[in-house]
C-alpha cells in the first residue's frame, strides 16, 4: 500500500539549478514570464517508508520513479546508482555512466561557487 507524504517529510534537502527555474528543500520554482511560480514536490512511499517516486503537479506532470525501490532504504539510492553504473562498465568492458572527468568537474565547480561568496 503506498502512502502520499510530503517531501520535507523525509527531511533530504535537494537543491538544483536550471535555465528556467530550480529546485529547493520541497519545491519546484519555475520562472513563468518573469514570475517565480512554485509547485510543491510530494513522495509516493510504501508503508515502509521508502520512496517509490517523487511527483510534481504542474503541466505536464513530472514524476521521478526510483529504479531501486528492491533495495529498500532510500537514503542509498545514490550510493547503489553509482555502484551499478560501475559494476556495468566492468560487465561490458565501458567508461562508467559517472566517472572521474565528472567528480573532477563538480569539485571544482564547488570550489569556485564557495569562492565566489567570499
């Protein structure tokens, strides 16, 4: 049975920028014709708590469904996207889907954006 709650709810904190809104602690803010518009974000999860996927009602709707709603905890889904993601580049002999290049690139981009507020 799975149960509607809010976001803040599980108390993670996503923060995202984009050319055209962004996301932040439970909302989704979209820039429409100069106007900040926000759209709560709602979690769908089972009775034990894990998160099946994250909702947004605006039009069209977006949904995020979690691959790994098998594995239980919702905290390690990243954790087991990024072990997936090596474990087929070992299979099938491939870069993984998130590699070096990128740690280095978010890394730095943490550097300069700390930077820049001193």
């Amino acid at each position: 049975m799975e149960t509607l709650l809010p976001f803040s709810v599980r108390s993670l904190t996503w923060e995202s920028m984009g050319f055209k809104g962004w996301i932040t602690k439970d909302e989704l803010c979209v820039l429409e014709e100069s106007k900040e518009v926000a759209h709560p974000m709602k979690t769908v999860s089972d009775s034990k708590g894990n998160i099946q996927r994250i909702e947004v009602d605006i039009k069209p709707k977006i949904a995020w469904k979690n691959p790994f709603t098998k594995y239980g905890d919702h905290v390690s889904v990243a954790v087991i996207d990024e072990l997936m993601s090596i474990a087929e580049a070992v299979a099938k002999d491939q870069e993984p889907k998130y590699g070096a290049l990128n740690a280095t690139k978010d890394q730095e981009l943490s550097i300069a954006i700390s930077e820049s507020t001193l």
